[in-house]
C-alpha cells in the first residue's frame, strides 16, 4: 500500500493534469467562441447585402413602371 506521501504526490499529479485539461479546454472555447462571432459576422453582411439588393431592386422596379 502506498505511503502518505506517495498519496498526496499522486493527488498533485492528478491536481495538475486536471489543471492543464481545463486550460486546454478553455482555449477550445475561446476558439469555438470566436468563430461564432466570425460567423455572426459574415451572416450579418451577408443580410445586410440582400436586404440592399433588395431594395434597390424594388426602387428601380418603382421608377421603371
């Protein structure tokens, strides 16, 4: 059986690893996060631009008739 210190320097080690994996998984997150906001903004240019042609089609329809 192992010893108390054994004990506790596997309980660091876990401790660690445990720290690191939240860290990576914070990163991913932050990456995941970043392009969603990437993506909000190019659907929103994307909607801006259709609502313009849009319009502009629908005034140049207007002043054709």
């Amino acid at each position: 059986m192992a010893n108390e210190a054994e004990l506790r320097q596997e309980i660091a080690d876990e401790r660690r690893k445990l720290t690191d994996a939240v860290a990576d998984l914070r990163q991913e997150i932050d990456h995941t996060a970043e392009r969603g906001k990437q993506i909000g903004m190019v659907l929103g240019a994307l909607t801006a631009a259709a609502l313009t042609i849009r319009t502009t089609l629908k005034i140049r329809r207007h002043f054709r008739d």
